[in-house]
C-alpha cells in the first residue's frame, strides 16, 4: 500500500450514501439539466483538467460559456460530476457559495481555463493524455480557502474536503513539486514572520502556498504531460515506472490511484455515465470508444509488444472470452513476447523483463481487468523469471522461459482439463437430465466425452442476457448430437424440477469455497440446492485463489451498460436508449458473481473431486508444488 | 422359504460382508442363513480357483478367512494383516515384484467383496502407506522387505488399536446422566460405551433394533451384561424419542470423501430426525476406513443387497427394498471420531488429499 496514501476511509463512511438512491431535492442552480448528478457523496472531487481536454474535443452539452467545466460534467464522464462541484450537490453547495454559485465557480474556472490552455500549448495529442490533478487540487483549495468564512450547513465535509484536499494535493505531488512546495513554504513562513499581521497565519502560508503549489506543479505537470522527454518531468514518469503495475484489484474511488493509474494509461478510456454507487470501486469505462484509437495506435506504441497488443485488443472487443481462452491467449502472447525480447545493455534480464511483463499486464488490465486465472498465470511468470539462473545466457533463459509457459499451459489447462472429465463423467448416469449454465469449456468437454462413452442423458443449457453465452455451448452439444433444451434463467426454477444433476463452470474458487463465476451462476446453484439438486462445479485447480470473498460487490468486474438496454435483433425495444441522460436511472452490468460454498455440493478438479471446504488444502499443496517447480 | 429363493436368486449376490456381520451378531433364520451359505459357497471356491494359480500354497483369501473368522476384529483389519501375511510369505526377489504380488492380493481381496467400502480403502491405505516408505530406498531388498514387513504390521497394530484409541478420545464427550442412541451394532461403539461403563459413567443407551439385521437385539444384550440401562426402540419410534436423547452415536461401514458416512440402513433417517431437533450425532470410525468415493445421492452407491425377512411369504408381485446401507451427507453429522484425533467432517477429504496426492 501506498505510505503517502491519505486516511480518507476515516472521513468518508459518514457521507458516503451506498446503494440505489435518488438525487436530492433540486438545487437552485441554472445549471444544464441534463448534467449527471450521480454522487451525492460527499468527497469534493479533484478537480480534473484532464477531463477538460476530454470534453473539449467533444461537444460540450449546455451550460454558459466559460464553463466549460460544468460542460464537463453534463457530457460523459461521471466522474467529473463527482470531480466538479456539480449542479446538484447540495453539499457542494457551501464550497461554491449559497446563491453565490455561479461566482465562485466561476471563479475557480478560469484557471482551469488556464491549465487547459496550458495543457494544449504543451503538444498534440501526448500518448497519455491525461494531466496531473495536483493543478485541480490547487484550484480547489484556494475555493476552500476562500470558502472558509462561509461555512455553512456540511461545515465537516468542508472540512473534509480542506483536509482531503491538502492531502490530495500531497500524494499527487511527485519529488519534484513537493520539493518546490517546501520551498515556497519556507519562503512564506519567512514572509509570514515578516508580515505578522494576517489573519491566520496558517491561512496565509496556505495561500502562498496554494499559489506557489499551483505554479510549480504546473510547470512540472506539463513536462510530464509531454511524455516524459524533459529533463523536469524525468522524475515522476520514472517514479512511475517503478511501481508500473497498479495493484490489481485497485479501487476505483480512490481517486488519487485512478489518475496515477491514467497517467500510466495506455489506453484512453473514459468513465462511463451514470455509474452505480455501490459499485464505484471497480472500474467502469465507455465500451467501443477505445477500439478505433487504439487500433490507430497499433505502429506506435513501442513499449508493447505487438502479440500483447493484439491480445489487449481482442479482449476490448469481447472477440476471446472465457477463463481457459483469455489465459492461455494471454501465456502466448508473452511467450512471443520474451521470444523477441532483447536485454537491454547495462540491465539485468531478470529485472528488465519483469518490469516489461507488468507493463504489458498493465496494458491488458487496462483493456479488459484480469481474470483470476490470468493473475494466477501471470503470478507463477514471474516466479519462474525471478528462479532463472543468473548464470544462463540470455537465449538459454528465453527458451526456459518459453518452455515453463509451454508447460504450464499444456499441465495446468489441457491435462487438467482431462482429468476433470474422466473424474466427473462417473457422476453421470443413464437417464440424467444435467442441467448447466452459460458456456464453460470443461463442462463442454465433460458432456461431450459421456455423449462418445454412450451415456444416456440430456443436457438442458440455461442462458441469460446480455451475453447469452449458452447458444455457442447449444450450438456445438446440437451437432455432436445431443438432445439438448435452452432456456433462459428466468425459467431456472421451472425447470430445476426434471433435473438430476447441475454442472457448472468456475472462473475461479475462492478459499472458503465460494465459486466465482459468470454471473446468474449463484443464481443457478441456489435453486438448484433448495430443490435437492447436487451441484457440480468443474475448474482447474490452478484457478484456485487463497482470497476470500464473502459478496459479489467487493471485487467484480462491470461490464458495457448499454448491453442491457440494447436487445439484439429487436429495434423496437429502444425505450432505454436515453438512459443516460436520465439522472436516476443507472445500469448495472455485472459480469461476475460470488456462489457461497453451501450451495456447491461437489467441485471436481485434476486433483480429484473435493468438497467446497478443502479447497484451502489444495491451494496450499500447489503452491508448495509450484515452489519445487 | 419358497417365494424368496426365486427372488434370492434374481438379485445379485448377497453382500459378503453382512453374511459375516449377520453370522457373527444377528438373530436370524436358519433358513436364511442356509440360503445365504448356498449362495456363498460359488464364491469361495472361485476364489480359491484363482489360489491356485499362485505357485505356493499361501492364498491371501485363505489367510484373511482366517482372520476374520474372529469376531472381534473387523474386516479391514483382517485384510490388512492378510496383506502383511503377503509381504512375509512372498517368494519375490525385487521391490518391483513385490510390489506387483501385493497389488494382485489386494485386488483379489477386494474382488471378494465389491460392496464393503471399509475393505477397498483399507487395502487401498495399505497400499499406499507401505509402499510410501523410505525403505525402498535401501539397497539390500531384504532389509527393505523387513521394512515393510514392519510397517504392515505397525499398520496392523494401529488400525487393531484405533477402537481402543478412539474409545479414549470419545469418553469426554459422555457426560454423567446422558442418555446415547445407538443404531445396530457397531464394535467401536460398543467399544466406546464399554470403556464408558468401566469408567464408572452414569449414563442409559437407547438403541434401536436395527431391522432386518436386528442387531440392536445383540448390543442391548451385551450392554446388559455391563449393567447400562438399555431401552430397546423399533426403528420407526426413533423420532418419538429424540427428545429424550442427548446425543446419537454411530459407527461407519465407509466415510466418504464428502465427510458424510455410509451405514446400515436407517443411519441417515436418524441423523436427520437428531438434526431437525439438534441433537449432536457422533461417527465413530477408524481411519482405515476413509475412501476416496463421493457420492452426490443415495443412488450413487454401489448397491449391497441385503434379503430382508418379513416373517410372512411376500408376493411376488411386490418388490422389497433391499439395499443394506444407506448415505448420511455431512451436514448431519457434527463430529467424527477417529484414531486421528476427535475431527470435523471437512477434514477428511483434506487427510485423503495428504495421503493420495
């Protein structure tokens, strides 16, 4: 964890409003109606000129002119709403000032009109477009102060926000700015002591300080806006390649890891409208902006591989789906990867190509977040770079390499994959009626293998929208031949009565047992529990994970909303097409969900077939393997 | 009895191992018993069929027949000696061989009864304990024969003792004043009552009849002898009273991968009346009897037949459920006691998983 991460959990339970909620009562702003109005939380965004940028290059939606920034928050990005006191905040209201709104807010936007100037001045279209938010902050800040009088009704979210502010404005801070802020601290103090006679003392070194902080930050953010070529901005960007890969499972409302992470961003995704609530930790973007840029993009970006790249790209497009395909796509691409690699002179092979392999994880998180299966992948790479010889020459570590992810690949999937199908089809007797939801490769292999051993059975395939995953596993049962039924899971409970046995695909299995699938599987598996129906999951064991998960909100994965409010070969039903624009509705695509481990009866493995309650046991068995390995 | 020898006929050959059990604890028929023989007896002689194949007179069916002919030892345990019989008395050269004559002697064993899980995992333990040792690393093949000559005979003594074992482990769950149900007869629940009453613990036995075995007739009697107030219940009368019981203790034919326990017929109807009215049920059970099957459902068994007399000529129209064991999953049952320690259900897959992988 991040030792300059600020102790923002302290503050923000008190306001924060989780879950489904509508929008206070109107604000007496003339504000754009159409602005979003998501969050009423509490927390005072940074305000982000990046999002400036963004929203320039689009229409801006209404709102006066000059402000832009208001325009911001009325077009795509929900997270401006939240960076921006937005026009229906009522807690906001203290900071922009009772009535006094358009003033102050006004105010604080011409410097962003300021940055954005800068921000254009400083080169076309840099790879990461995305600025720093220490400028924001600064802005932000000085409103604080300004505000401070007026504390109104939310005195302790205005307190908040100072407090959050400054310590916002610290951790965005890299070596450098925070080098010329103490200077400038220094030189307030000294002028301070020399003045004597101001208000607050800390008040006046604030603002000097506010104002110092603004310049220099400025300065330091542009260079390292421009991709990092000069000499200023060489700090930060290799500060931040230091700790290239953001944690995995990074938060996503934790502002200040979102915008270092954009920084580093690849990719140029925008944040999705009208985003849940309770699901603002995990990350959710703009489906099919990205494809086209990055497509463009394909002949400059040096720093990834093209295999990676075109890996990234097929995951955008949702064209490799599933657990077993994303993984071992993934393992291919890096083996192509160390094929072509070359150390660099004066660099360590062992250093150098794990700081590649996170940059290229980093790449692919950004196209689509890992699976835990790709983490698991992905995890016992990089041991095996860290176990190589030093001893080995470079070409002889490469093919080691190559060979392990070869390995891995060939034991850890396919024999895998063999071993649960001999263990599960001896659960399958003649005159079964096996019921299985979505599409999962090792249940596919496990029907189709009792099919070719003779078994009399049927297969009914329950699918669910917006993916409706199960017509590819339909499709391909049918012409193998055998007699199938679908059915949409709305019809689960009908159907459970004439079924003897649930099989079920896992994208992962946590320590206590809880199965991590697609989501509908909990679904599945309770119905299936309460009509005294056993319950298969079938999954590799190198999917197991020793987290524990007890929810499907804390880690998921949030997929493209406008999934659910299109039907595919059905034009008529366009009655949510404007959902964005409706302030109290937000659509909520999950992907994944947790299935709690008493609904499971049985999970089969290429270790065997195992209780939910010992899959501890098994973590604890292959990672010892993997260490001897 | 006429109309049942043509229905004796149709099944599938009476499970072996509940002849013995019978033989040794039932009050049954004689006119039962001599069909049960006659049905034996092809038995016996094609296993003895495939004896003589073996260059030496030795035959492990021989020598098992021996042992188990004791009453007091359990299946298990007889074929494990049996196998160590084996090791002692083989004439192979190589760890190679004997390793291949130990594998034959246990599938032949395990070929004589394919219902009795207890007898599969045993030889299955056997199996994998001895021939895990270090001792085949050594050299000289005798040293390493007396090695494993040694270990099967430790394995012998431990799975001899785990009734003892878990005797001790369970007295502290017998409090004074408790009233126990019991199911059929089990050695090591006796086992345990016994060294309960010897310890001088005040405490009174339910225990049912166990139908068709009626062996409950048998424990109640041996109980009487120790002076331990035994009231003797029909099967169906479980439920009426639970209320009175403060706990319920079983033995296990087989614990399963899952936790859950394969037992005589009727074991899953009393755990689940003791949990609806959360009564703590109790397994006891060695070791050894730990198999690596995992049933989803009560069908997925491998069915033991066992004749059920009535009393009274059955039509033969009518058909008779005749399966002699059923499955308790593990949601019912709260503690197993084994030679192990006192365990939870879940921990049995993690000790199959230490052993087999």
């Amino acid at each position: 964890m991040d030792a300059r991460r600020a102790p923002r959990a302290v503050i923000d339970p008190i306001v924060r409003k989780v879950g489904f909620f509508t929008p206070p009562d109107p604000i007496p702003f003339e504000f754009s109606p159409s602005a979003n109005s998501l969050s009423p939380v509490m927390i005072p965004p940074p305000r982000h000129s990046s999002e400036n940028h963004d929203i320039n290059s689009r229409p801006s939606v209404t709102s006066p002119s000059g402000d832009e920034t208001i325009a911001v928050s009325g077009s795509c990005n929900s997270i401006l709403s939240e960076l921006f006191p937005a026009p229906m905040l009522p807690a906001q209201s203290p900071k922009i000032g009772n009535g006094d709104g358009g003033g102050i807010v006004a105010s604080s936007f011409p410097r962003g009109g300021f940055d954005l100037t800068v921000v254009k001045a400083s080169g076309g279209v840099p790879v990461c477009k995305l600025t720093t938010v220490s400028v924001v902050n600064a802005d932000s800040f000085a409103i604080d102060e300004r505000e401070k009088p007026n504390k109104g009704g939310g005195s302790t979210m205005e307190g908040k926000d100072q407090a959050m502010n400054s310590k916002q404005k610290k951790d965005k801070s890299s070596k450098a700015e925070r080098r010329a802020l103490q200077e400038a601290q220094r030189a307030a103090k000294a002028a301070a002591k020399a003045e004597g006679n101001k208000a607050s003392g800390t008040a006046t070194s604030v603002n000097v300080k506010s104002a110092k902080a603004v310049k220099a930050p400025q300065k330091v953010d542009n260079t390292s806006v421009g991709a990092s070529e000069k000499k200023g901005g060489d700090r930060p960007s290799e500060k931040d390649r230091k700790k290239d890969v953001p944690h995995p499972r990074m938060q996503y409302d934790d502002k200040s890891r979102v915008e270092k992470a954009k920084r580093r961003a690849v990719v140029n995704q925008t944040e999705a409208r009208n985003r849940v609530e309770l699901f603002r930790h995990l990350p959710q973007y703009e489906h099919g902006s990205q494809l086209p840029d990055l497509e463009a993009k394909f002949f400059q970006l040096d720093p990834v591989h093209p295999s990676v790249y075109k890996v990234g790209l097929q995951y955008l497009s949702g064209d490799i789906s599933g657990g077993n395909a994303r993984c071992i796509a993934m393992l291919q691409a890096f083996q192509d990867a160390i094929r072509d690699y070359t150390v660099p002179s004066e660099k360590t092979l062992v250093r150098d190509l794990t700081a590649k392999i996170s940059s290229y994880v980093s790449f692919l998180i950004e196209c689509r977040p890992l699976s835990i299966s790709m983490g698991n992948a992905i995890r016992f790479l990089k041991s095996q770079i860290a176990k190589l010889p030093l001893t080995l020459s470079e070409s002889e570590s490469k093919s080691s390499l190559q060979s392990d992810i070869e390995n891995f690949i060939y034991e850890k999937i396919i024999l895998a994959d063999k071993a649960i199908v001999e263990h599960a089809v001896t659960k399958i007797r003649d005159g079964d009626v096996l019921l299985t939801y979505g599409s999962s490769s090792a249940v596919e292999m496990i029907l189709l293998h009792a099919y070719e051993l003779g078994k009399q059975f049927r297969v009914v395939v329950v699918d669910s929208r917006p993916r409706l995953r199960g017509k590819l596993l339909l499709r391909r049962l049918v012409e193998k031949g055998l007699s199938c039924t679908y059915t949409h899971i709305n019809a689960v409970s009908y159907i459970m009565q004439e079924v003897t046995r649930v099989f079920l695909g896992a994208s992962s299995v946590l320590s206590n047992g809880t199965v991590y699938s697609g989501v509908g599987t909990a679904c599945v598996a309770m119905v299936a529990h309460s009509f005294h129906v056993p319950v298969i999951v079938c999954c590799e064991a190198f999917k197991f994970h020793e987290r524990v998960q007890l929810d499907s909100i804390c880690s998921n994965e949030l997929g493209d909303p406008d999934a659910i409010s299109k039907v595919s070969g059905r034009e008529d039903v366009n009655d949510l097409d404007a959902w964005a624009n409706t302030e109290n509705l937000q659509l909520l695509n999950l992907i994944y969900d947790a299935t709690p481990s008493d609904y499971v009866s049985m999970i089969v493995t290429d270790y065997g077939m195992i209780p939910p309650t010992s899959v501890p046991v098994v973590v604890r068995k292959y990672s010892r393997e993997q260490v001897w390995i | 009895m006429e109309s049942e020898a043509p229905t004796m006929e149709n099944n599938p050959k009476i499970s072996a191992y509940y002849q013995t059990r019978l033989a040794h604890f039932g009050v049954v028929s004689t006119e039962w018993l001599a069909q049960a023989q006659s049905a034996t007896n092809p038995l016996l002689s094609s296993s003895t069929d495939s004896d003589t194949d073996k260059d030496t007179n030795f035959s492990v069916i021989d020598e098992f027949n021996r042992w188990r002919s004791h009453p007091d030892l359990a299946e298990a345990v007889a074929a494990i000696r049996a196998l160590a019989a084996v090791i002692s008395s083989s004439k192979a050269s190589t760890m190679m061989q004997l390793e291949i004559e130990l594998k034959n002697a246990s599938d032949t064993l395990k070929a004589w009864d394919t219902t009795s899980i207890s007898l599969t995992a045993a030889s299955d333990l056997f199996m994998r304990y001895v021939t895990r040792t270090s001792a085949l690393e050594f050299e000289d093949f005798n040293s390493a024969k007396s090695r494993l000559i040694e270990r099967a005979d430790k394995f012998g003594e431990i799975s001899y003792k785990a009734r003892k074992i878990i005797a001790m482990l369970s007295q502290d769950f017998i409090f004074d004043g408790c009233t126990i149900l019991v199911h059929g007869f089990s050695r090591v629940v006796f086992e345990v009552l016994k060294l309960a009453a010897h310890n001088k613990k005040r405490f009174r036995v339910f225990c049912t009849e166990g139908r068709p075995d009626r062996t409950g007739l048998r424990l109640s009697h041996e109980l009487a002898k120790l002076d331990v107030p035994v009231k003797l219940v029909i099967d169906s009368a479980v439920a009426y009273t639970m209320d009175e019981v403060d706990m319920v203790i079983v033995g296990a034919d087989g614990v399963v991968e899952s936790g859950g326990i394969i037992n005589m017929m009727g074991t899953y109807q009393i755990a689940l009346v003791a949990k609806s009215m959360n009564k703590p049920v109790y397994v006891a059970a060695e070791s050894y009897k730990f198999a690596r099957h995992y049933p989803l459902d009560q069908k997925d068994l491998v069915p033991a037949i066992r004749p059920v007399d009535f009393g009274v000529p059955i039509p033969l129209k009518v058909d008779v459920e005749c399966s002699a064991r059923d499955y308790t999953p593990p949601q019912y049952l709260t503690l197993l006691f084994t030679d192990l320690g006192v365990l939870t259900p879940s921990v049995v897959s993690d000790e199959l998983i230490q052993l087999y992988l």
